[in-house]
C-alpha cells in the first residue's frame, strides 16, 4: 500500500457511517451496496434511488481519482480472470450471506444485530484464512 494515512483513512470513515446513516435516516434502507446493486437491476421505478445512489458512489471515486489523490491508484496485478473468479465468489458469499460486507460490516453492527457480528466475523476468518493460504501455502501465491 502506498502512503497510508491514519487521517485519510479516518474521514474517509466517517463519510461511510455519515452516508449510510443518512440513507437510513432519510430513505428507511441499509446501505448495502449488494442489496443496492441487486435492487437495481430490477428496473423497477420505484427503485431508483438505487442508481442515484450507485452513480453518486462511482462519482465520488472519479473524483478522487481524478481530483482529489495525491497519487494515481496502482493498477492491479490480479489476471482478469481471477478477478472475475473472485467478483464471482463475492457475489455468490453475499447472497448466501444475505448481505454484503458493508451491510453488515458498516449497516448490521451499526444497529447492534447478532446476525451482522457473525457474519463480519465469518468475513474476517475468511479474509485471513484467504491470505494464509495465498501468502504462506500456496507456492508462488496467486
């Protein structure tokens, strides 16, 4: 990671817990972003706070990346095919986790619910068991 900042980091927190709060406050939903996703492309009028919500979060990112960032995000070395393999995998994990991990993480614990503190404990031992065994087992890694 290049030039970490505790500073950084922490606003761009608080902005995630403002914005979910404010989705809740104003709208009654959880700002799941697979929950959103998966609402959007349903089509439904109804719905369309879900693209405004969708468009507003690739927006913020331009903006950052074209405005805000002192550098340039590194490209990923991950092949296109194991980027799609993983995108696959986290869509299939949050619908058989019934949420995402900022529903959960950010949303879920927010609102002191069990189900959310199991399931972003079932996210983090993936996680590490993921980099254990991509890191440390694996011969040459991924």
């Amino acid at each position: 990671m290049i030039g970490f900042n505790e500073l950084t980091a922490l606003f761009g927190g608080i902005l995630i817990g403002v914005s979910a709060t404010l989705l809740l406050l104003f709208n009654g939903r959880i700002a799941g972003i697979s929950g959103i996703v998966n609402g959007a492309i349903s089509f439904k009028s109804a719905e369309s706070w879900r693209w405004i919500f969708i468009v507003g979060m690739l927006m913020g990112s331009a903006l950052y990346e074209y405005v805000l960032a002192a550098q340039p995000t590194p490209i990923s070395t991950f092949t296109p095919w194991a980027m799609l393999g993983g995108g696959f995998l986290v869509g299939f994990g949050t619908r058989m986790g019934n949420g995402c991990t900022s529903g959960h993480g950010v949303c879920g614990l927010g609102r002191l619910s069990l189900r959310s503190l199991v399931a972003v404990l079932t996210f983090m031992a993936s996680a590490i068991a993921t980099v254990f065994l991509t890191h440390h087992v694996l011969p040459g890694g991924l």
